[in-house]
C-alpha cells in the first residue's frame, strides 16, 4: 500500500479520535458499561498507535536499520497525543474533564499495539 495512502488513514484516525474525544459529552448516548470510557481510550490508542505504525514502517523503510524506530516514533506520537488531548478536555471543553487514567488508558493501547505489531510483523510487512 503506498505511505501517502497510509499518512492519509492515520491522519483521519487522528481527527476522529480527536473529534470524539472534544465534542460535547452530552451528544454521546450514554451506555451502562463498567470502564466504557477506559476500553475506549484503549481502543483508540491501540488503533491511532497500530495506523501511525503502518506509516511510519512504509516511510522509514530503508532509511534505519530495522522497525524498532516506527514503533517508537508511534508509541511516543500516541502518548503525548493522548496527553494533548486530555489537557485540551479540561481547557476547552464544559462536559469534559481532564483524567489522568485516560492517560493510562491510552498508554497501554499504545504498548499493547507496538508489541501486537512487533508479534504480526510478517503480516504488517505485506500491507
């Protein structure tokens, strides 16, 4: 799959993780699931991690010696992303708050996406 197509999909990742996680609260149906919120701060993390990886693999190819630097360049991009986000929730939003177990959340999307990366890499490696 050619890396422009791959920027493209991460990016858009990008902005639905971050429409979703600024809109209104309000205009999100309410579901009674214990820790919704964290599997979903999960999820997000663990896919923005796993698209930024593609890219990055596609770009770097070549240019370092092996993937270990796409991991890290996505798993760093996913945590202060995260970080940014939760820091605008309190700034910018009236129905949102700032919370340091999404942060949590989203790390450990981010590190189960690099090592589930890391363990389909052949896979990976074909897209």
């Amino acid at each position: 799959m050619p890396k422009q197509l791959l920027l493209l999909w991460a990016i858009i990742c990008s902005g639905i993780i971050t429409y979703f996680c600024l809109t209104d609260s309000s205009n999100i149906p309410a579901i009674n699931f214990p820790s919704i919120d964290k599997i979903v701060h999960f999820c997000f993390h663990f896919g923005f991690t796993i698209s930024w990886i593609l890219f990055f693999k596609k770009e770097l190819k070549g240019k370092a010696p092996d993937d270990s630097k796409a991991y890290l360049i996505s798993f760093i991009f996913s945590v202060f992303f995260g970080i940014t986000i939760e820091i605008l929730q309190g700034v910018l939003t009236l129905t949102r708050a700032s919370d340091v177990t999404d942060v949590l959340a989203n790390t450990i999307g981010a590190t189960v996406a690099v090592f589930t990366a890391i363990a389909l890499k052949k896979q990976i490696d074909r897209i």
